[in-house]
C-alpha cells in the first residue's frame, strides 16, 4: 500500500498529517507536483516532479497507484479515476470519495464551472480551517486503518 499526495494544491498541515501516520504505520508516500517541493527526509517518504502544465500529476496519480493505494487529492476527475481503478480516494477535508458519490460530485463540479466562466457565481472553497485539519485526521485514520486491516 502507498499513500499518493496530489502535492499541487494540498495544505501543508495535510501533508504533515499524512507524514505523521505513515510514520506510525509503516506506510510508502509519494508526493506528485509540477513545481519544485521541500525536501523530506523520511525514508517512506519521495517525490516526483512533473513536467509542467495542466493536469500532469493527476495524470501520472492516475498511471501509477493501484488498487491498494490511497490517493489524496481534491481533483474531482482524478478521484473520479482512482475509484474506478478500485482505490481509494480522499480529499484534504476528510470526504471520502466512493463509487455512490464521486459521479454527483464530478457532476456538481462541472455546473459549478460552468456558473464560474458564465460570471455567474464567483470564487471556490472556503479556506482551509482547524475544522477542516480535524476532519481529515480523523478520516485519514479510519481510512488507513480499514486498508490495512483489509491487506491483511
């Protein structure tokens, strides 16, 4: 199992939770950007930088986890995908994306950009809070917990 970080866009404090558990559970990380990221020192954790343009990580996300994998991401299409494959896919504010929701989800997405190039509507989410961080922690340990309870 390797936890996928679609680096791009997470908040550090997600990345910092994420670095902690698998720490604690003996869990691979990748992070996947298309800029330069801080150098981690951890040995379950790398990085791999992409070439530069629209949705290149979600693409190389989407090549390269499997079925085992969780992948954390806020990128509909890529969650979207990953379900698909029969992964599992999360977001950094503890909505789990599952074979139910992410079409209605993907759905919801799509109205919703279509309003914003109309000018219809303006802006995106609410800023990330401390309700949010704990939010992803406690679902980031429940989902951890259950796959690895299912690998075995």
């Amino acid at each position: 199992m390797k936890i996928w970080i679609d680096a791009d866009a997470c908040p550090r404090v997600v990345k910092e939770i994420v670095f902690r558990a698998a720490d604690r559970l003996e869990v691979e990380v990748c992070l996947v950007a298309n800029k330069g990221l801080s150098k981690h020192h951890a040995r379950l954790i790398s990085s791999v930088i992409v070439p530069g343009g629209a949705d290149e990580a979600d693409k190389y996300i989407a090549e390269h986890a499997t079925g085992t994998d969780l992948v954390l991401t806020a990128d509909i299409p890529l969650a979207a995908k990953i379900v698909e494959k029969g992964g599992v896919a999360l977001d950094p504010r503890g909505d789990l994306y599952t074979g139910d929701n992410v079409g209605e989800r993907l759905s919801q997405r799509d109205l919703l950009q279509g309003l914003r190039d109309e000018g219809l509507i303006q802006g995106g989410p609410a800023p990330f809070g401390h309700s949010d961080r704990q939010r992803f922690a406690s679902a980031l340990d429940r989902t951890l917990t259950r796959m690895l309870r299912n690998s075995d």
